[in-house]
C-alpha cells in the first residue's frame, strides 16, 4: 500500500495540545492499580511529542489493561483479546503516518497472542508496545498468567504455578530482528516516561515490558522492589533510557549496557536476580516490514491501465 | 556546452537518488487527488447522477440482482460542499492534476547566471506547494471560511513562507542547478524545516566551503562530487541539504546527533588551494570565512576527520585519504592561527 | 460420446475416421510430477483461442508425493470443448490419454469415463525389465479391456527419447501433439501458447516442446484413424481465460483494494499466489500472515484505517477467523472475506470441492452477527463479485463473504473481457472533519447505517470496541442498549435486502420442479435442466447469489411450483437410509435455509464426492423426481 495520507485537512495546523487534549473516559482502574500510572506517562508522552489525537491510535486487546484506549481522546481499537497485534500491523501497513500504541497484558501479548507478539517483534514495524504485566489475569479475577511466579497461588492454580514464569525480556531478545526491547516499571513515573520517550522516538518496533502492580491480586510481587530500590539495577546508557537525573541518588545500582550489545543484553535479561530496567536492546538499522512493504499510489486511471496489461495476458 | 551537458547528466543523477522522496510527494499528490475527486463526485451530484455513480461502483455482478437506485439512496453523503464553493474545488482539483502531469519537472529549478538562488528555491518550492494551497483552497471553502482577498493565489504560488508544520513534514524535494557564482546559500536556511530535502548541482567554479554556514545541530547538510552520496540527503531524517560540488571543494558530510560516540561532522577533503579570487559577488574573505567556519566547528567537535566514519559508512575516503584531510584541516587551523596573529 | 449430451456424426475422410461432435471430454492423465496439466492446460486454452467453449478441471492426486503408477497419484487435467460455451466439467470422458495404465485405471474405477471412450495409454509398461510392472499392466488391461472401450497403445517413451535424454519430461508435449491432431487444433496457436507457458524458462526449451510437438502430431497422423470434430463456434476475441482464483485475484484489484492478509491454505492459496505477481503494480500487499487469526485480524485493522480490505480462507481458516468476523460485525469494519470451499469437516478433502460451508459462513460467529454472504456462480462472476462485495461492504459497514469454491477455484473458462471501470475501485474514505458532537455509531434510526470515522478524521476520536456499545461506542452493559445496537445491527440486512431483486427463474415461470442451487453448480443445474425440457419435463431453475441477506421473493417463485428442490454439493440424509425419517433427516445447507426462510417444504439432492456435480446425475435426480413429484 501506498505510505502517503492527503493533504486534505483542516486549517488548523499549529495548534498546542495540552494534557486535557488527550484525556478520554475517566479511568475505572481499581485504586492503586499501575496501570493509572502509565496513562498519565503516555498522555505526558503525547503532550511532550505534541502528537495529535486524530493521528494517534491506541490499540488494545482485552484484560484491564486493554481499558487503556478508552481513556485516551484519541482513536482506539480494543479489540479481541490477544490479537492487537495483528490489528495494529494491519493499521500501520495501510497508513503509516499514524502514530501507533499498543497496550496489552500478559496473559494478551505472551499467552493466548504468543504468536503474534513472536512475529509483530520480528516484522519490526514502527510502533510502541507495552506489554503491562501484573503477572496475573486481573479482569477474569486471578488466573495463573504465565509470567506468575513459579509457586504463585492463584484461583486456576491453588497450589502454586506449577511452572517457572516466562522472561518476556529474554525471550524477545531471542526473536529474529527484534529492533528495541526495554523494561521499566510503572512506579518509577520519571523512568517510566522516559523509557516511553525512547520507545516512541525509536524507528521500529519497541517492546515494552511495563512491571505493573496489581493492588488487588498480585500485591505483594512487587512489594520489595518497590520499598528497596537497592534491588533494583538500572541500565545506563545515552543510546538508551540514561538514568533520570531525579532517579539517580535513590536508585544507587546503575549498570553501564550498550543497548547495541545483544550477547550481553540476553545474559542481563537471563539473570532474573535482579530487576532490570532500562533498554536491554536497541538497533534502528534493522529492516523495517512497512518500509519494505512501502510502495507508491497509484491514481484510479492508472490502475486500469496496468490492469489491462495485466489481462492482456489472459486475453484469448 | 559540455558544462551543462554534465550537469544536466547530474542533476537526472540527482533526481535518480532523490526517489523515495519524490515519490512520497507524488504519492501524496495522486491521494489528495483522489481523494477530491471523490469529493466532487459526491458532492455536486445529482440523485440521478449518484445513481448512475452508484451502478459504476458495484459493477456487472449488481446486475440483475440489485436494485441500484433503491441501494443509492442508502449511501452516506459526503461531507457536504456548498454549490456555489463548486468552481473552486474544480479548480484545486485541476491544480492538483496539472502538478501530476508535470511529473519530474516538478522537482526542478535552474539559477540563470547571476540569479538569486534564494528567490529560485523559494519559487520552486511555491510550485510545488501549489499542491498545498489546493488541499488549503479545499478545506476553507468546504468550511466557508475562503476568502478571494486572503486566499486567491494559492493555486498558482504557495510559497513554504506559508506552509505550517505538516506541510513541511510533507514537503517536495527540490534539484537546483545553481552557477558557483551564484552559491549563496545563507538564504536558503529558511527552508531547512520539516522534512525539507535540496539538491544543489553546482556549475563551474563555486566557493569551496559555501554550504559550511548551514551547518546548525539539525541540519544534514553534505558537499560532495559523488551522486550517490546524496542518498545520505535522500534518507536524512527530517531537513538536509545536499552539494554537488567541482572538483577540490570541501567535501563534508554533517547530521544531526544521533548518539554518543557518533561522529555528526566528517570532512573528508580540503582543497588544495586557498581562495584566490572573489567569485561573481563572493569575495575571497567571504570564502576563506565559510572554510575557517567549518574548520572551527570541525576542532570545536574535536573531530579531525582521520578515523571519524559517519553513518555513511563513508567508503569514499578510506584512512589515508581520511588522514590527508585531518592533516590539511590541522594545517588550515594552523594558518588561520598565524594570519590573526600577523593580523 | 453419451447420447445425452452430444450430437455426433460420424463421417470417413481419407483413412480417419471423423467424429463430429457438439462437445466432448478429454483427460490427460500421469503420475503428478510428469506435466499433465501443463499439456491439459495448453489444449484447454488452444481450444478457447480457436472459439470452442472451454471449461477445464485439475485432477488432483491427495497426495504431494504419491508413489509412482498409484492409482491415488493420478494427476492431470480434464478439458471439456464444446461448439457453443460450456459451463460445467460435464459427465464422463471421451478422449483419455494416461502416462501409465494405472493412473487411467484410477479414472475408470471412479466411473470417470465413457463406455464407449478412446483411451490413449503409454505401451511402456506391457515390456518392462520389471515383472511386477509388466504383471501390473496385464491385469489392468484385462480390467480396462473388459470395459468396451477402444483403447489404443502409444510408445510415448520410445518416441519421446528420440528427441530427448529423459522422456519423463516430454511426454507431455507429445501426448499434446497427440491431441491436435485428433482435434485438429491450430498448430501455429499452439506452439505459441507453449513458448507463453514457458516464457520464464531458457529458449532451448521451448523449442525442445515445440519439437515434441511435432512428434507427437506427427505419430498420431500416422498411426491413428479417428480424429473428433469439435466445431468453434464462438468469437473468441475479447475473451478472458483464467480460474476463478485468478478471476477473484483480479476482481480484488479491481475493486480497488489494497491489502490482501492470508496464510497459506487449499484451495484458496492461489488467489494469493495471483496477486503475488502483480498487486504490488497497484499499490496492493499480499500480506502472509503468521496464521490465520493474524490474516484477518491485519485486514481489518487495515479496512479500519481507510480503503476495505480483504483475507482470503478456506473452511478451516473461516473456522480460526470466526472471532475476528464477529468483532468486524460487531464494530461495523467493513472487510470482505473470501472462502473457498474444500471438503470438511476438519482438514477434509483439502484439493476437492465442497459446498459444506454455508451454514459456517452464515451462523459461525457465536453471538448474533449479521452479515452479507455472497455466492458467484462462475468464474466471470468471481471477478465481477469483488467489486460488488467491496462497494456492499463500505456502504454498510460491514463484513461480506464471498462464497467460491475448489470448482471454481481451479476450473479454468473463457470469459467475455470486462470493460474496466475506475469507478470500481470506488471513492476515498470520508476523512472530512467530524461536526462536533456526531457519535461514531450515528446510527440512522430507520436503516441502522452511520459513517465510518477513520483515524487521521479530525474530530473523530473514539474507541472502537468489540464489547457492547452504545452510539458513542462506549462501553455498554444496559440491556435496552444492547437491545437497541443488535437491532441497528440487524437493520442493515433488511435494508440491503430491500434492494435486491427477485432472483430470474431458469425456464418456465411455473411447473412440476424447481431446482435450486447456489455457487459452482450452476452451469451443471442449466445444462441439466435444458436436457430434461428437451425431453418435455416440466422442470426450471433458479440461482442464487445473496445467501444473506436471502434474496427476495421466494415464497412467491416456490409457491408456482409443484416441488421445490435444491441442488447442492454437501451432505445431506436420504430417507431410505436407516433411521433417517423426515424428522431427522439432516438436510442440504441452502434447503435448510430456504425452510426456515420461506417454510416450504423444500427437498435436496445432495453429493459429496469430492468432485464438482455431473449434468447427467442432476438429469437423472431431475427426471426421477417429477416422476415421483406426481407431474402431470
């Protein structure tokens, strides 16, 4: 498809957008829930980038945070549970002037749409996905999800996750032609943003691991990490997420990694003592499926001239 | 002249390397086209006209099987277009197709010899913004909002002084052939914006660092004698500007910071010899200030050129021709040094 | 040539004997692998470009790798010529000509060819160094032989390696050349349709073809003494020769359409491969999705971001799609499905042709969704449909499936050339910007239609939703709301409805039968229905082409008729089966529908053979049943 969007549009170019430009529905998360946290540091986002709502969609899939298109004033597409992955390829192949979001949780990116997130990261298409991750599916009420920790009781699982919990982090360093690959967490608002900043202004397809608390069901998970900061290592680097200036007294442990450092990115990501935020991997020189897809218009009449040379070849 | 015959052969080099950008104005041409087409068909109608319009669309498979006027008047109307704002959308429209018919022309503009290089940009750059004064001429009159006063020439010239933000994100690239004479570029920062894109094809002999002064932190901005090297023009992420220069120019390559550790000026040749002679109304203080501009904000970045690789790749210069231009840049630096001193 | 179907003299000129016949059914028949086809292929389009009618069908082996000389492995073409257009596969064969005696024995024991047939068999085998082999051919020619037909042994290896080193791929062009002769086809046609088929390939081997075919012309003239005439009847010129696949391909870029999202599945693969060629000229992707869920999921976020897109699926992929159909229903993205048909359940006959998706097409998306279902009827249809489906889908924002099938898919026809049209590919979206205050589902209360808001619309912003919504699609759980949207919902079928004409009865407005049918079966329904008038049944047919919205007028068609039946390639209950009563007799798809639709007590014929119906079977339900109808 043809990359270009017209000119016709209103007048009105250079307007400034605010805060109130892009706040939707008010948000109906629980209390204390983090997903609060990344709405306002992807609304911070879209006021700082200036994006404007009309090109701007959020795309969703279903689980509490697929709520997350609602609440924005811009278009968004919730949609089937697992599946906003395809839907946003779908949206940035035929117009890739929007500026594409995708929000999902984990049971929706690495359970029932574990293809999709697989394939999305190896077409390498320009958008933002977060993958907010509570460990647990929240909507239909405490279900083993499969970043659970092994041991985690929930209401599918009363004895514990029978199975050791799945490293997103790790396994989407593994997949062929992943181009950018972060983890931040949502109680760390300045990291948060930043690593957002970084993921939206990235040419690719930006996986975003958003450790995500979950007041209700999985409140303790991340109750240390939250209360000691000493657990948790940041990934210092210019081409990355540096560490925010307000972060760097009370987040001591920096860890200086070169996000074009993909060997040494998997072992950071492998060891899972330690909480790692930051990007792990970041490659703006991989191929990109929409530029490789991108052709020209085409006017009306010119495609029934081509037609006919096409039919010419099965005229009789 | 066989000059010219080179620079024509050039400029089509050029246009050649400028293809993604050319075909993304054209494409963006061919889908506000359509898509005011569209508008038309919809909008000035007639019930009968919009039934005939709706058989077209649904083609042989209808026939027979489909009551065509019945499914016509279900269709959602188009936005709109007040009759009498009509003649106007014609005219944008033909605006619009007229640009497509012009097909690479479009992206062309030559300097005759002692000609203002700023006003010929700016009148090719309003050519081809005609594109946008039409979508412009589109949506005030379908909003009411247009005025003869205000808005009547916009189809023949809308020059970037009025293109807004989008519009420069969208912008045509521009070819300009230019005579060395003539190589005042300081005019042309105004329309480094957006995702401005110029090709400069140099004739004759030009001052050698004349595109040093447009060097600001987010300009690409290249001297060069090779063609291809224009596709780091081609490919730069928003403004750039690019010089096919003669032979022993300065040949440079800037780009926007794009990380740590990243070289964002890279020179790669000096000229052998000093600026002798006032080109046309260049004088020689005026050239040897454009090399020592660029020779300071070189040492300013601390980037002598040896070893430095842009995102090039660069493999035009390897290291030795790399370590002759450092050695010539020091050497520049040096003599600048002195002459002040002497001064 | 049967009786029935053909009028044939026979005539004597020279030393060949000259059959003169209206039509006639030719199959060339190998092991997969040794070019059947292309030789199948080449003669059907010869005969389309000298003015015959032409409807040509692959024989499909069901395995990719059969064991050479199986009887499962017989793979090849079946062409049917006539003087005047032909739009079925026919009966059985006329002329067979096979690579081995066991393939051809594969075609005898499915009853595929004519009593009174000339079979064209390589003599190879009866000689072999390998006893079974040699054992093999002795007790298949004792079988064929005991058949009546008039079988005739070729040495095709042996003359083929007078040309080439390796004859198994030249007996194609040979068994070619065979069949101009007997048909006297237009040699020099010939020979350039066969540098067409080869023009990826090196120059020497178009002349190496074109030598076999000289050969093989060459052989037949000299040992053969019965040649057919088929007369062309036709103009051929501004004609059209592709499959329906190909038809659909076309049809897609016609209709303006710019994103095609599939994953590989039988037999809807080649529409794909179609557009691989030269969608990307228009501006088109073929989008290969990791799977089936992805296909139709990237489609529609691409209809719902500007111009209607389509997927294209086979049973088994519309089955992994239903969620993704639901949600485009449910939001109102208008996308365009195209499945074509194999036989199921499950992975079924993947190669064969079906009708057994119908129900699926209509119904498979749990919750109530309304939708358009669509069924060309020919292969030109498959083109012209496209266009349609795409223009219904954007003005009712919603999800049309376009119903072919493996018939249609690979049968290959001449058809009239259309006049292209850019009104085709319709208008651009609507991206004006959106007054202030107009809900995205600005439902219209009479017809349930509203515009579409794409993103890139000022003013537009809302989020689509698969959950119930109301009209500014927000999340609604209120029961009068939901009440209220399915009702929208709904309306736009009804509204559709409104605007389709009563279907055009095949013959007689009134009489003993009515046959009804849909799809694929068409032609063979007509031809069927013609051979019965001819004989003075009371017989008519119609066809549909909206299965939902049901076309109109029905009850009224039915009620001119003493028995309505349909006539459909999916399973259905006899009554004369064991425990099978008029109360659980599970019936066709379409006369399932048509009950419940008009409460007339429509009966079915229906066959699951994994091949396309014959005219003289539906002749034979079509006599049986006015007989037993009580007719006059």
């Amino acid at each position: 498809m043809s990359h270009s969007c017209s000119l016709l549009a209103p007048v009105d170019e250079d307007q400034e957008f605010h805060l109130d430009d892009y706040e939707g529905a008010r948000a109906r998360w629980c209390p204390g829930c983090g997903d609060h946290s990344v709405l306002t540091a992807a609304q911070r986002l879209l006021v700082d980038e200036q994006l404007k709502p009309e090109e701007t969609v959020f795309v969703s899939g279903i689980g509490c945070s697929s709520r997350f298109p609602h609440y924005m004033k811009t278009y968004g597409f919730h949609g089937l549970h697992g599946r906003a992955l395809p839907v946003a390829t779908g949206i940035k192949l035929h117009r890739p002037d929007l500026n594409v979001f995708v929000v999902m949780g984990d049971g929706d990116c690495v359970s029932i749409g574990a293809g999709h997130w697989v394939h999305a990261t190896r077409y390498n298409v320009d958008m933002v996905a977060m993958m907010l991750d509570n460990n647990i599916y929240g909507l239909t009420k405490m279900q083993t999800s499969p970043t659970t920790p092994q041991g985690y009781k929930s209401n599918t699982q009363p004895q514990g996750s029978w199975l050791p919990a799945l490293n997103p982090i790790e396994a989407t360093l593994g997949i062929t032609n992943a181009s950018f690959v972060a983890q931040t967490a949502e109680w760390i608002p300045a990291h948060l943003f930043a690593t957002l900043q970084a993921a939206y202004r990235h040419n690719g397809f930006a996986f975003v691991r958003v450790l995500q608390r979950c007041p209700v069901f999985t409140a303790d998970i991340y109750m240390d990490a939250v209360r000691n900061p000493e657990m948790i290592d940041m990934l210092d680097h210019p081409d990355g997420v540096p560490v925010p200036e307000s972060l760097r007294q009370i987040y001591p442990n920096h860890l200086r990694h070169d996000p074009l450092n993909l060997s040494a990115a998997r072992d950071l990501a492998a060891d899972t003592s330690r909480i790692r935020l930051g990007v792990f991997f970041r490659d703006e020189g991989l191929p990109r499926y929409e530029e490789t897809r991108h052709l020209p218009a085409h006017t009306a009449d010119d495609k029934i001239r081509i037609l006919n040379e096409e039919l010419d070849q099965y005229a009789v | 002249m066989p000059s010219e015959k080179k620079s024509e052969e050039l400029a089509s080099r050029a246009l050649e390397v400028l293809g993604r950008p050319r075909e993304e104005f054209r494409s963006t041409l061919i889908v506000t086209s359509e898509e005011l087409r569209s508008l038309l068909d919809a909008g000035s109608a007639t019930a009968e006209a919009r039934a005939a319009r709706t058989a077209a669309e649904l083609g042989a498979f209808a026939v027979g099987h489909i009551d065509i006027e019945k499914f016509s008047s279900f269709q959602q109307k188009g936005a709109a277009v007040p009759v009498s704002e009509a003649p106007r959308l014609d005219a944008a429209s033909r605006t619009l197709r007229s640009l497509l018919e012009l097909g690479d022309d479009l992206y062309f503009v030559r300097v005759s010899s002692g000609g203002d290089l700023r006003d010929s940009v700016s009148h090719g750059l309003g050519r081809a913004g005609r594109a946008f004064g039409a979508a412009r001429t589109v949506e005030l009159a379908r909003s009411g909002k247009y005025d003869e006063e205000v808005h009547g020439g916009w189809l023949d010239s809308f020059p970037p002084s009025l293109w807004n933000r989008r519009e420069w994100e969208l912008a045509p690239p521009l070819i300009v052939e230019v005579d060395g004479a003539d190589l005042r570029p300081g005019g042309l920062m105004e329309f480094l914006d957006g995702n401005q894109k110029i090709v400069l094809v140099v004739r004759g002999p030009a001052p050698p660092a004349a595109l040093a002064r447009l060097i600001t932190p987010g300009v690409t901005v290249l001297q060069t004698e090779d063609p291809a090297e224009l596709s780091l023009v081609a490919e730069a992420e928003g403004p750039a500007i690019g010089a096919l220069m003669p032979p022993d120019s300065c040949r440079f390559v800037h780009v926007p910071a794009t990380g740590e550790g990243r070289a964002r000026l890279t020179v790669h040749h000096m000229p052998d010899e000093e600026p002798k002679r006032a080109l046309g109304g260049i004088s020689v203080f005026q050239q040897a200030d454009a090399l020592r501009h660029l020779a300071t904000l070189a040492a300013g970045w601390g980037l002598a050129a040896a070893g430095d690789v842009g995102p090039s790749g660069d493999g035009a210069s390897g290291p030795a021709g790399a370590a002759t231009a450092a050695d010539k840049l020091a050497a520049w630096i040096l003599r600048q040094a002195d002459l002040q001193e002497a001064g | 040539m049967a009786e029935d179907t053909a009028v044939k003299t026979r005539e004597q000129t020279g030393r060949a004997q000259v059959i003169r016949s209206t039509q006639c059914t030719v199959e060339v028949v190998s092991d997969s692998g040794e070019g059947a086809q292309k030789c199948g292929q080449t003669f059907g389009a010869v005969s389309a470009k000298m003015g015959n009618g032409v409807w040509t069908v692959e024989i499909i082996p069901a395995e990719i790798q059969p064991p050479p000389r199986s009887p499962a492995g017989a793979s090849g073409n079946r062409i049917r010529i006539g003087e005047r257009v032909v739009t079925n596969w026919g009966d059985r064969t006329n002329v067979c000509i096979a690579f081995n005696e066991q393939v051809l024995l594969a075609r005898h024991r499915l009853d595929a060819i004519e009593d009174d047939a000339i079979l064209l068999v390589e003599n190879m085998w009866a000689t072999h160094s390998d006893e079974d082999i040699r054992a093999e051919w002795t007790a298949a020619m004792e079988e064929l032989g005991g058949a009546g037909y008039r079988i005739i042994e070729v040495p095709m290896e042996q003359e083929c390696l007078t040309v080439v080193d390796n004859a198994r791929k030249g007996k194609n062009m040979f068994a070619l050349g065979i069949l101009c002769w007997m048909f006297d086809r237009d040699m020099d046609l010939t020979r350039e349709q066969i540098a067409h088929a080869f023009r990826k390939k090196a120059a020497e081997i178009t002349e190496r073809n074109h030598q076999l075919l000289e050969l093989g012309y060459a052989w037949a003239d000299e040992n053969l003494d019965v040649r057919i005439d088929v007369r062309p009847g036709l103009s051929a010129e501004n004609t059209l020769v592709m499959n329906g696949n190909q038809a659909a391909a076309f049809g897609a870029v016609a209709a303006g359409m710019e994103m095609a999202a599939m994953y590989p599945i039988t037999p809807a693969t080649s529409v794909s491969h179609q557009l691989g060629e030269i969608f990307y000229k228009f501006g088109g992707i073929v989008h290969q999705a990791e799977d089936e869920i992805a296909a139709v999921g990237v489609a529609i976020g691409a209809s719902y971001s500007g111009k209607v897109a389509f997927t294209i699926t086979s049973g088994p992929g519309l089955a992994l799609k239903t969620e993704f159909l639901g949600l485009s229903v449910m939001a109102e993205i208008p996308l365009v499905v195209v499945d074509v048909q194999r036989g199921g359940p499950s992975t079924g006959l993947p190669t064969k042709v079906e009708q057994s998706d119908l129900l699926a097409a209509l119904f498979g998306q749990p919750g109530d969704a309304p939708h358009v279902v669509m069924a060309p009827a020919t292969i030109e249809e498959c083109f012209h449909a496209m266009i349609t489906a795409r223009r219904i889908a954007e003005t009712f924002r919603t999800l049309v499936v376009v119903m072919t099938d493996a018939n249609l898919a690979t049968g290959v026809q001449p058809f009239p050339r259309p006049t292209l049209d850019p009104a085709w590919q319709g208008s651009a979206p609507d991206m004006s910007a959106i007054p202030e205050g107009k809900p995205p589902y600005d439902w219209d209360e009479a017809t349930g239609l509203s515009r579409r808001f794409i993103p890139g619309t000022p003013g537009g912003m809302h989020t689509l939703t698969g959950l119930a919504h109301d009209g500014n699609s927000r999340v609604a759980y209120a029961s009068a709301i939901n009440q209220k949207s399915s009702e929208m919902r709904s309306r736009k079928m009804a509204v559709l409805q409104s605007t389709l004409r009563p279907p055009e009865v095949y013959g007689a407005e009134s009489g003993d039968l009515l046959v009804v049918g849909w799809g694929s079966t068409k032609g063979a329904i007509e031809e069927a229905v013609d051979r019965a008038r001819a004989e003075g049944v009371s017989v008519s047919s119609l066809h549909l082409r909206f299965l939902s919205p049901m076309e109109p007028g029905l009850k009224a068609i039915f009620s001119r008729f003493k028995k309505v039946m349909t006539v459909e390639i999916n399973y259905s209950d006899e009554l004369d089966m064991p425990y099978i009563t008029e109360e659980n007799r599970r019936r066709g798809q379409l006369a399932w529908l048509l009950r419940a639709q008009t409460l007339v007590d429509v009966d079915c014929w229906t066959r699951v053979l994994g091949e396309p119906l014959r005219p003289g079977a539906i002749h034979d339900v079509i006599r049986s049943n006015v007989s037993k109808g009580g007719a006059a």
